[in-house]
C-alpha cells in the first residue's frame, strides 16, 4: 500500500510499505481523510517529543486525526460494521490503510450519514478543544481570551459559543486566521503582528498588578495559551503574557506544545491566585461529545479545512501545514 513515512526533521516520504494482517478480531480501515495535527507538525519540524510521550521511532507513519471506512473484518469484532463510516485515534492514519486493534475500535465512533469524511476528521483536534474549554467552565458573564488562533484556538472559540455567550476575544499573527475566527463569531480580534495586543487588552479591560494596589482589577476571567513557544523564539511567550491579563483568582488553561523550556515568574501565579490548568488531548466521553457538535450543526468545522493534498503530496502538505498565515487545517485524502 501507499504511505507517507516519516524519516526526520522535515522529510516525509511517499513510499510502498506492506499492507497491514490482520489478526482474528481486527479489521481494515481504508483512510479517507487525516489531518495534519499540531503535534505531527512538531514532530516533523523537530523530530521526536520523548518528554511528552510522543516518541516517534523513525520510519513510523504519522497522522492521528483520520476517517475511513472499514473494508475487511477478520473474525469476530461485534462493534464495527463492514463497510461502515468511522472516526477514531490512533498512529499511523497517513496511509492508504489501518489495521483496526479490538482496542482502537473499542474507542471508533461512527460518521453520521451527512458529515463527510474531511469533517469527521477534525473530531480529534475538536475534542482536544473541548477539553480546554471543559476546565475552563465559561459563564455567560465572563471574558475569555484566547491566544493562538489555530485550529485548536478556533476550535476552542467554537466551543465556546457552542456553550455559552461569554465574551470572545482572538489574538494572533495572522490576519487570515483572525479573519476566520471574526466570522466564527469571535467578539474582538487582535493582530499581534500590528499592535501591541497585551496593551491594548489592559486598556480594555483593565489590569491586576503584582502589587495589587492597582484597583482596575482585570476583567479577563480565563486566558486560553494555544501558542506554547517554538524551539527558537527568545522574546516574551504567551504564558507569561497570559499570567500578567487575567485577573485575580482567574484561570489560564495552556493547550500547546513547547518546544522548549520557558520561564514563568511564579510569584504571579502564586500571588494572583491564578489557577493554571495544562490541558492534554480529552476524554472518551468528550471525544463523542465533539463529534455530537459536529453532527448537531451547532458548529460548522468546514470552514478551518484550508487545505487538502493527496497521500503523494504528503511532504508539500506538512510544509503548507508550517506556512501559519495560510494554513489552518491541512487534510490529506489517500
Ligand atoms: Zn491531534
């Protein structure tokens, strides 16, 4: 069968691998449609992440973010229908096809009829959102911020207005991802790039000093950190811009990857009561959950699919992935 295999920092070949066997109780997805999700995208810029579990041996075929149907079943496996629409997470959906464990179908879910398989796809980055904004618990009444405007930042604006009508504010880099994220129905958008977006966020909504002798105790009730900080970037991140926004006993929930080490001054998080939440992939339910979203139309993920490359333009679709003024989601259809 055809794959795009992984063999380093920036070099994904399209290659002839073998076909996966089955074993009695496994079955065959044929892929339809994987994402290229943030994480490959680290891994293919980087290579591998051993500190976030996410070891890569070279020669592994990525892509976790994948739809398919099932085409071959061999014995028994009672959940899964031949034939039938399929989305799940496991490694290796950058291929024509996918052996399906007894456990990786224990976790499948099925594509309702009108959701297509390139939607269906992007239920993993959707869930991934999900779950940040789970533990952010947004009310009606609150202000929340979300920095990085990728598809896991869109998705976590969807989310939000999915739940609740908190206020919505987007800051990024890139005037096309803020574009999209205004038509989602984002309250404010800042481009980074043209103003001084942490200043114009205090003078809008106030501050909460160190000192807290400040009396314009900050409005901003969360601050989500999609944007993490890449291996080379030496000026101040996110985090810490996100620490000195939000207000007193607020929460900033961080969703990205770092490339690298940061520093954080601590006495910020300890003085302000900040709660700061890390928030990694989601759960079972909230992977159901997403795709109810999806099926429910209560949230429109077409519009994040920028792009699509067949499986043999696979090393042109990781490096339109990396392109962020462009690129939200990049699909590959094998
Ligand atoms: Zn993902």
């Amino acid at each position: 069968m055809k794959a795009a295999v992984f063999h380093g920092p920036r070099d994904i070949r399209f290659e002839d691998v073998p076909k996966p066997e089955l074993n009695d109780g496994e079955a065959l997805m044929r892929i339809r449609a994987c994402g290229i999700c943030g994480s490959d995208l680290h891994t293919y810029r980087e290579g591998l992440f051993p500190q976030l579990g996410l070891e890569i041996a070279q020669g592994r075929i990525l892509g976790h973010e994948y739809s398919g149907e099932i085409v071959e079943i061999r014995g028994e496996l009672p959940s899964i229908r031949l034939g039938g629409r399929y989305t799940t997470v496991s490694m290796g959906g950058n291929a024509e096809f996918l052996r399906i464990t007894p456990f990786i179908a224990s976790r499948m879910i099925p594509i309702p009829d009108d959701i297509s398989f390139e939607e269906a796809a992007t239920t993993e980055p959707l869930a991934t959102s999900l779950h940040a904004v789970n533990l952010a618990d947004p009310r009606d009444d609150q202000t929340l911020v979300i920095m990085g405007a990728g598809i896991i930042g869109l998705g976590i604006l969807q989310a939000i207005k999915a739940r609740c009508r908190a206020r919505t504010i987007v800051v990024d880099l890139s005037a096309r991802r803020l574009a999209l994220a205004g038509q989602l129905g984002a309250d404010l958008t800042l481009d980074a790039s043209r103003e001084d977006a942490v200043a114009r966020l205090r003078k809008l909504h106030g501050t909460t000093d160190l000192s807290l002798l400040d009396s314009s105790e900050s409005a901003i009730d969360t601050v989500f950190d999609c944007a993490g900080a890449t291996a080379h970037y030496k000026g101040t991140t996110v985090l810490e811009q996100a620490l000195g926004l939000v207000r007193q006993n607020g929460k900033v929930v961080v969703v990205a990857v770092f490339e690298r080490k940061v520093e954080v001054d601590l006495n910020v998080v300890v003085r302000k009561g900040v709660q700061l939440l890390g928030s990694w992939a989601w759960t079972p339910p909230e992977f159901v959950q997403a795709m109810e979203l999806i099926r429910s139309r209560k949230l429109d993920r077409k519009p994040l699919i920028t792009h699509r490359f067949a499986l043999e333009q696979a090393s042109l679709a990781y490096e339109t992935q990396m392109q962020a003024n462009e690129a939200i989601k990049v699909v590959l259809t094998p």
